[in-house]
C-alpha cells in the first residue's frame, strides 16, 4: 500500500496510530535539534516532526537532505502536537516519522509553489504542472469540476441527454474566424473546427432528440482578452418543442440551481430587459445592475442655450454619481482623460456637482442659468452630495462611451461587488446588425435565429428594426450565455439567408443540409448556450477565465508549455498538399 491516509486526513481521532503518508516537500525547517517538514498533496498539508534523540539520526540526516518537491512516503504515528495551528485542518496533529522513502527527487522548482508565489505569469504558465499544485489554482479547477457537475445533475434531472458532436466540420458563419484543419485525405480540402455545435444541435431536433446538452470545446480564432481563450468550453443546450418562455424558465432554473449548489447563493427570479432598453439606460447589452446609475437623457433641457457642444450633439446624456460631488479637480480631471482615451472616444466630460444648500454648479455655467442646471439635478433625481457626469456627441458612440464610464466610477464608489450576483435576462434583440464596412447586415446572434413573427412584415423596408427570439443571460456586466428561438421552415431560412447577402448558390453549398433536413418534419425548436469558463471565473471572483482552464493559452494564442503552434515536418506538409514557400511572408 503506497499510502494509508492523504495529507488532508488526519486529526486528533488519528492520534496513536501508525500511518502512511506520500507527497510533495513543500518547505523543510531545520533548527539542528529538531526539524518540521510540511508534506502536501491534493488534500492538503501535513507536518512531519522529528527530534535528536528521539528520531533516529539516519533519518534526521536523511530529512536534511531533502529538496523542495521531492516526491517522499514516509511512515510514522500521529501525535497531539503542543502548538496547534488553526490555520489548518491537520493542525491539531504532527507525524512523528520513522520512515522516509525518497520515490523521485525534484530539481528545484523556478518559483514558489506556495499560495503567494513569486513567479510571473509567464514563468508560470511555462510550468503550468507546477502551478497547478499550488493551492489557489487547484481550488480553481475544482470549482470548475463541481460547476461541471452541478449542471450534469440539473441537466440529466429534467431528461437533457448529452451527445457529442464532431470536431472536424465544415466552416460555419458564426462571426468569428474559424481555426481550418488541411484534409490529408482529400488534398486542397480543409475541416474546420466548430465555434459551437450549433447546425449539429438543430439536426438533433429534427432527430427527435427534444432535449439535448453537451459539455462542449468550441473554437474561435478571434483576438484574445482576459475572458477569452482560442479553445473554450460551452454547455450548449438545445430543446423542442418550446416557446422563448419554456427556454428562459428551464435555464432560470438552471443557473438558480448552479447559485444554490455551488456557492450556497440564493439568486431569486431574474429580471427581464429588452435590448433596446439596455442601449438607452445603460449603453450596453451586458449591463452591469449591481447598481443603478441609469442614463438620463437631457437633449430638450441642454439644447439652444448657446452652447454649441450640446447644440451639435445628436445626443446628451449622464449619470449620477451619488455621494461624489466631493471629487476634486484632479478627480474629474482624471474621469475627462478616461472619457478621452482612444479606446473610450468622447471628446470631452461636462460635470454638475449639486451642493449641500441643493444648489448646482457645472462646467459649463456661462451657457446655463442656476434654474436651468436645478432641473438638470430634477431630472437625474439628484441629492446634495451627488456628482452628474454628462458625455454629447453621436447617440451610439456616446452611449458606449457612458457606459465606460459608468462601470468605471461604479467601481471607484465600490458599487461592484464580486460577492454580490445580480443576473438578468437580456430580451428582443434586434435580428440583424448593419455593418459600415461590408455594406451589408449580418446576422446579430446567428443567421439561425428566428424574427419575431409579428416583425416579419417589416423586412422588405426596414430589415434592421425586426426583432429576434433571442435572448442572452447577463450576470454582473458579463454575458454568460445566449441563444435563441430557431427558425425551421426552409422558407425562411432562405429568406434569412438572402437579406444576409448570401446567393441562392452559397446557401445552398454551405447549408443545404440544414434547409434540406427542414424538409423532413422539423420540429419548432429552440435553444442557449452558457460560456462555462466565463461563469466559472464569475463564480471564482476573478475577471480572467484562464485562471479556470487548466492548461490556458496567452494573449497571442500560444501555449508556452508545449511551445504551440509550432511548425511542422516538410514531409507533413508534403502528405497535406501544402506548399508553404506560396506564403508571402515565408
Ligand atoms: N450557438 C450559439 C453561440 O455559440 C448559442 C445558441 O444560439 O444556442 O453563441
């Protein structure tokens, strides 16, 4: 038996008996007389003491020369130690060792395997196995196997069945790039890699699946941020037979469910806003509703007053900042130069603070009178104290640029708790999404996503006012997950392809097998579908979905362990037809 306990185990129940123990040498302290070694596996940390004397000193010379993260089983009794340490589990107890076997050594690692580590993410990324003994990271990848698991039971609990689907198919028009795979077999051809299983689980409907789910990698050759990866991991759901309703209540339960199982959070029902209400009050789809701080739109209480910033704008429009009217001149300064920064675009920020006597004094009191900036306070429902934040410019660009701003001065007020959770629903998306530089619409969920059947008058003239079936689950400012009702009648999957710019000819070639399995009785079908690292980071607390992936690629795609994407063999390239002295750059 290689061991007999873990070294989360034991406790003073344990004290007399002999045991075995194996792991890792986190840390050896040596104070000549005695010596503590702290040994660690998955489970936890227990201390090995051994004493002149009392150890005998083969042993002690053998403790001695141990190195951190050698990989030891030691044999040896429990004892009550004299000094506990409620720090942790085991530390009521030590282990008096009377037996170390060394069972591989270890160079010495590049950096801490502590929770505080001294390596820097690239180091640690090169060493991900190393990383991943450290506590923090370990804890990671276990909430995510409990998430997994939590929605396995939900899912199977209400008759979901899981079923995989391929990973080598064809190019799917999902919005993003797809990552291609050359066909040995079928030279000049390429595979690609799905960015979700999504014609895969509508042809499971037309199957007379009803109610599929899958764990699903899905791939998408976009730039990378903090809460994106190449690879990434979806719970892809899709149902027959339903309404929009029937989705929202089945997934409410869903993520109520995760909330309660796994982090011991009630959520409550989630509240419902349609896009275009989003747009307006908070200049964004993601809505962040941990707090208020809704816009306020002032064009008939700005304009003609001769200032010609807000005379020019299509759009006025703030925020109150309750309680920051105290904010200095470097503060505000600080707010404009956020505003200005090329990623955020506003040209500049007009501010009122409203003073203690309930008086209002702005930036731009030459243009307006004290009554004037008085109903600008009204119509904001401002207190003395508060702080109105006002941006004008083109309607769109200032709405995104608010929206910055809103989160930023929602989290300088301490307004964004990671330990509060405030999830809702986001509905009536628009079906299409005009595209400046193509000229062209696009689809805004996916060219899958069935119009509202009362908007379909509109789509001869005004294609882009339809509205969809679809709905996306926002938590905190981030969107977890999306999907829609689908359309399965050929007819208008056609229609849908047409206004999309496609020709009958590419429809056709790309998705025929779609529109042909319409043809054989499909079912009214619908589904979602959750970005699984995205609500494991949500849950975890932390803004990067890398800490939740157990081996994770850099912001340039690359994993630095492996040293991937890496080239590959001229003989390789010869079997799959590719020439690569053809590429410009090479
Ligand atoms: N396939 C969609 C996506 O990945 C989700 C869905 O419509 O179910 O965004």
């Amino acid at each position: 038996m290689f061991r007999t306990h873990t070294c989360g185990e034991l406790r003073l129940d344990n004290v007399g008996e002999e045991v075995i123990l194996t792991g890792w040498v986190q840390r050896l302290r040596d104070k000549g007389g005695m010596l503590w070694v702290d040994l660690r596996d998955r489970y936890g940390i227990t201390q090995l003491t051994m004493e002149e004397g009392f150890t005998p000193a083969a042993i002690m010379e053998q403790a001695r020369n141990l190195g951190r993260e050698y990989v030891v089983k030691v044999i040896g009794r429990v004892v009550e130690r004299y000094s506990k340490n409620d720090k942790i589990p085991t530390g009521d107890i030590e282990l008096h060792v009377s037996k170390i076997v060394v069972l591989n050594p270890s160079k010495l690692p590049p950096f801490l395997i502590e929770d505080e580590t001294d390596g820097g993410d690239d180091l640690r990324m090169k060493y991900r196995y190393l990383d991943l003994r450290r506590a923090p990271v370990r804890r990671n990848l276990e909430l995510r196997h409990r998430m997994m698991r939590a929605t396995r039971d939900y899912l199977n609990g209400i008759d979901f069945i899981e079923v995989e689907t391929p990973v080598l198919i064809k190019s799917t028009p999902e919005g993003a790039r797809d990552f291609v795979v050359p066909s040995r077999m079928n030279p000049g051809e390429f595979y690609a890699l799905p960015q979700s299983p999504q014609t895969f689980k509508q042809l499971l409907m037309v199957s007379g699946f009803d109610k599929y789910f899958q764990i699903v990698k899905c791939f998408r050759d976009e730039d990378l941020r903090a809460d994106r990866q190449p690879e990434f991991t979806q719970i892809d759901c899709e149902m027959s037979f339903v309404t929009q309703e029937d989705i929202l209540h089945t997934f409410e339960g869903f993520i109520t469910y995760l909330f309660e199982k796994v982090k011991g959070v009630h959520i409550g029902k989630l509240p419902r806003m349609t896009y275009a209400d989003a747009m307006k009050f908070y200049g964004s789809d993601k809505p962040d509703t941990r707090f208020e701080m809704r816009f306020v739109e002032l064009n008939p209480l700005v304009k003609n007053k001769g200032f010609k910033v807000f005379d020019d704008a299509e759009l006025v429009v703030g925020i109150c900042a309750q309680g920051a009217a105290g904010y200095t001149r470097k503060q505000v300064d600080e707010l404009t130069d956020f505003v200005k920064r090329p990623q955020i675009g506003a040209t500049g920020l007009v501010y009122a603070r409203v003073n203690e006597d309930g008086s209002v004094k702005s930036s731009v009191d030459k243009f307006y009178s004290p009554e004037d900036l008085e109903a600008w306070a009204a119509a904001f429902n401002a207190k003395p104290g508060d702080l109105i934040l006002i941006l004008a410019g083109d309607a769109d660009r200032t709405r995104k640029a608010l929206n910055e701003l809103r989160l930023e001065m929602g989290t300088r007020l301490g307004l964004r708790d990671k330990n509060v959770f405030a999830p809702l629903w986001v509905v009536d998306f628009p079906l299409l999404e005009w595209d400046e530089d193509s000229k062209r619409y696009h689809a805004m969920h996916h060219p899958f996503t069935s119009p509202k059947l009362e908007d379909i008058e509109l789509i001869d003239d005004r294609p882009g006012d339809i509205r969809a079936n679809a709905y996306d689950m926002v938590i905190n400012g981030v969107e977890v997950g999306g999907g829609s009702i689908r359309i399965h009648n050929r007819r208008l999957q056609e229609q849908m392809f047409r206004l999309l710019g496609f020709s009958k000819a590419e429809a056709e070639a790309q998705f025929g097998f779609l529109m042909s399995a319409f043809e054989y009785g499909a079912p009214p079908h619908g589904g979602i579908a959750f970005g699984f690292d995205r609500l494991c980071s949500l849950f975890g607390g932390s803004d990067s979905i890398r800490d939740y992936i157990a081996f994770p690629k850099n912001n340039s795609g690359r994993d630095v362990m492996i040293d991937a994407p890496a080239p590959i063999a001229d003989a390789q390239l010869d079997e799959l037809h590719i020439n690569m002295k053809q590429l410009p750059h090479k």
